[in-house]
C-alpha cells in the first residue's frame, strides 16, 4: 500500500504529513518554506519520492459558508502546477477546523502564542491527512 502526502498550503510555509504504510495514522514531517513555485514543487516532488507516496492530499481553505475565497484560489492555482509537476493522483479536502483544532491542541498542551504559530501548518496537514484517512481510508476497509 502506498503511503499518502498532505500539504496545508499557506502563503509562507506549506505544512506537510504522511501517513503510515497502512495509511491508518498521519504524521507531521515538517514545514516547506515557500521560495517560489518551482521550489516548492521540487520539494514537493523530493518529498513525494522519499516517502514513496502515491496520493497527496491539500487541504481547501473554504470560507466558514462554503465559498471559495483568495486562500482558497491560491490553493487551487498551487493543485493545478502540482498536477503538470507531479505523476501522482492530486485530491483537495476541506479543510475547514483544522487550523481552529490544531489551535485548541496547542492551547490545551499550554503552547506559547509563538510556537503556537510556528507549528500550525504542520499540525494541520496532520489534521487534513488524518480526517481524508479517517473518512475515506478506514471507510473502504470496513
């Protein structure tokens, strides 16, 4: 079974997970500091071989009402250079309340504002990573 990438795409930094080789259990590995589209599609691609993945999940920003706002447009123009980049199945996932349930982890676990920021985007591509396995994986299993 091939493990599956998540990326939480944000203006400076993209957030990145991966599941386990059962595809039970994401896992943050780290932060991509965004230098520039064709930098962060070889990180992308550099990442994507290491961890032999063969899906990547991005989260969707949507608004809180569903529509679609600049985040969520620079997400998509992101997904669509990813997908002439990349040679693996690309799918977005709604990501709405994982940065406010990544935020209630770190306030729960007593995290400074600042390393609360600093380690957002790698716990919400966890978050997005865990919620596609947990609706989509474990769901064809059963």
């Amino acid at each position: 079974m091939q493990r599956i990438l998540s990326l939480d795409f944000g203006e400076k930094r993209i957030g990145v997970a991966v599941s386990d080789s059962l595809n039970i259990i994401a896992q943050s590995v780290g932060t991509i500091e965004r230098k520039g589209i064709k930098n962060d599609l070889k990180k992308v691609g550099e990442l994507v071989k290491e961890y032999e993945a063969g899906k990547i999940i991005v989260g969707l920003p949507l608004n809180m009402d569903g529509t679609e706002g600049k985040s969520a447009n620079r997400a998509m123009d992101f997904v669509k250079e990813l997908k002439k980049e990349i040679q693996v199945e690309v799918e977005m996932l709604d990501e709405r309340l994982t940065t406010a349930q990544g935020e209630r982890v770190f306030l729960e676990a007593d995290m400074s504002r600042k390393k609360r920021k600093q380690n957002l985007d790698k716990i919400a591509a966890q978050l997005i990573l865990q919620n596609y396995l947990d609706l989509h994986v474990q769901k064809d299993r059963i």
